[in-house]
C-alpha cells in the first residue's frame, strides 16, 4: 500500500475475503507510518454535508475520478488488539474509510460514477489486462 502509493488496502484486494482493511491518510513523509487496521468495520453515522475528492484505487490503476461522499462519518470498528474501537473521521480519512469499506462489500468507487464514464474505465480495464497477459 504504502509502496503503491496509497492510502488505503481492504483484504479482498488482495485476495483475502475477510471483513478488514488499513488505512494511513498522513501524508507528511516526514511522520512514522500509523496503519490503522479495522476489523469488521461499520459506519455507525454519515454527516449531511457532503465532499468531493479524486478518488483512485489500487485495484484500478493509475485511473481517477471525482466522487461525493458524506464529508464526515463515525466508524465502528474491532482493532487489533481486540478491542472496539469508534471514532468519527473527516476530510481523506472519511473518504478512504468509505471507499474501502465499500470494497468489503464488493463496490468500487467507479459504480458512483456516470455509466459513460465508467464503461470508458472498464474498457481501459479490460485492455490493460490483455497487455498484461501479452507482456
Ligand atoms: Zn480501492
């Protein structure tokens, strides 16, 4: 994830079909890496207010696109030191929480967009991984 680089990674990304991901929205190169990894997370409240950001994936790469969520939301999640952990998130943070959350539940960002626009990524998609299987 953070090699990528990225912000966020949930288990079905990588194969592993379990209810987390890790997520680390610093972005100061300067700071020590602080993944938070969550467990069964659930989002308990969605503020009203809304927010925009270009958001990418790295289960679609090098592909972005604007898309609106709740700018605020409060996550419920089992930590792993085996506690309940709840606590309210905004900004990237926010955004990356929902974003992978949705992978847990097999959504990708590019299903909030246009049709248009997302056949347009789903085609380069498609074409990349013919390259790659060439290559
Ligand atoms: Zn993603």
């Amino acid at each position: 994830m953070y090699d990528a680089p990225g912000v966020g990674l949930a288990a079905p990304q990588v194969g592993v079909l379990s209810r987390l991901y890790v997520m680390d929205c610093n972005k100061d190169p300067e700071a020590e890496p602080e993944p938070i990894v969550m467990i069964n997370p659930e989002i308990t409240w969605r503020s009203e207010a809304l927010n925009v950001y270009e958001e990418g994936c790295l289960s679609i790469p090098d592909q972005y696109a604007e898309v609106t969520r709740p700018a605020e939301v409060r996550v419920a999640w089992l930590g792993l030191d085996g506690k309940a952990h709840e606590r309210e998130f905004d900004g990237l943070w926010a955004t990356c929480a929902q974003h992978e959350i949705d992978h847990l539940d097999g959504k990708l960002f590019i299903d909030y967009l246009s049709a248009m626009k997302r056949q347009m990524i789903t085609r380069k998609m498609v074409k990349l991984k013919r390259e790659t299987a060439r290559g």
